[in-house]
C-alpha cells in the first residue's frame, strides 16, 4: 500500500518545528558561554541586590562604569575589581565584601554585562535619606549639591549639614547649608550618602 504524500500545509509545519528545534538548542549552547564571557574595562555592567530593604536596594541597583583599570565602585564598600572575571564571580566578590563588611548578611547579587561598544555613561551614586537614591549620571562641572538634587533632593528627614563623599577609600564631610560647600565639584565614581537628621533635628 502505497502512502499518501503529506499535503504542503504539514510539510510546512514539520519544517518549522525542526527550525524552531534547531534554535532553541543552538540558544541553549550559546547563553552559557555569553554568561561566561570575562567583563572588561571601560564597559558597563548592571548590578542589582536581593535579600535586603527595598530602600537599601535602591542604593545599589543600577548601570555602574567599569573602570580603564578594571574597578567598579560600590555603596559603602568601594572598589571591586570587576575586569576579567564573569559575571557570576564578580557577584560573589560584590556579596562577600557585603557579608565581610557587615553591612548585609545573605545579600544576592546579580550582574548583566553589557558587551557593546557604544561609550560608557559615568555615573555616580547618591544614597541616603534621598527622595530618588541609586546611580546617578555625571556630567562635567556637576557639583556636590547637583548631584544630591538628581537624586530627588534630601527627604524630610535628610541631614543636609553633614553630607558624606566617599572618594578613593576615603570619606569627606560637608554641610550643604554653606555655599561654599554646596558648589564642590564631584566627580564619576564619586559616592554621596545624606545621613539621616539626629534627635535635634539637624
């Protein structure tokens, strides 16, 4: 008995199923070894956190410059070195500087590489009792009081007269109701944390 020719409409079906097999096997090849893919200088990386406050994850979720010389800084916890490494390694270092500074106990980070080509925004971060905190874009001539602004400006319980920079492993203190103060360049990189007001309100 001689089998009837499949009509085109199934043949066009089979086909596609073993495209679509074909794909999806492929992808399931490639998405390791893209996760794997070492990060490198003067690229960006997004970082987020879970397992601590939403107000506290704020502080760190965001787009974060890979340095030329391989660094990426971090809320309270300054640079790690992020270049040459995948991005499930530098999420570990990130967690293990956290659980070793005993700021967060069990924190999960995650880290999206970006392996475009297009320039790197800079950015800083402005943490704190802000009304927007999280990385902040840069630009040149931007100073202390801009940046505490991009960031919604202090909330009502933000201490303005005792802002803190962190800069290169060490940490400035200015008051904001001083012009002098509020016109201090910051730079990409830099990190800005508003203190929250004492029993007296200042």
């Amino acid at each position: 008995m001689i089998c009837p020719e499949p009509k085109p409409a199934l043949k066009h079906k089979r086909m596609m199923k073993t495209l679509l097999l074909s794909m999806l096997v492929l992808l399931t090849a490639i998405v390791p070894i893209l996760q794997a893919s070492p990060i490198q200088s003067g690229r960006a990386i997004q970082i987020t956190i879970q397992g601590v406050p939403p107000t506290e994850a704020a502080r760190i979720n965001g787009t974060y410059p890979v340095s030329d010389a391989g660094y990426v800084r971090l809320w309270s916890i300054g640079n790690i070195k992020a270049a040459g490494v995948d991005s499930a390694t530098l999420g570990q270092r990130i967690e293990a500087a956290y659980r070793a500074a005993e700021i967060y106990t069990s924190p999960t980070i995650q880290v999206l590489s970006d392996s475009s080509d297009r320039l790197v925004e800079q950015m800083l971060t402005v943490g704190g009792k802000v009304r927007a905190p999280g990385a902040k874009p840069w630009n040149s001539g931007m100073t202390l009081f801009d940046a505490v602004m991009a960031a919604g400006g202090p909330t009502e319980f933000g201490a303005m007269n005792r802002v803190k920079l962190y800069r290169n492993s060490r940490v400035y203190t200015y008051d904001l109701t001083k012009g002098e103060h509020k016109l201090l360049k910051v730079y990409a990189n830099d990190t800005i944390d508003v203190p929250q007001k004492n029993w007296a309100g200042r």
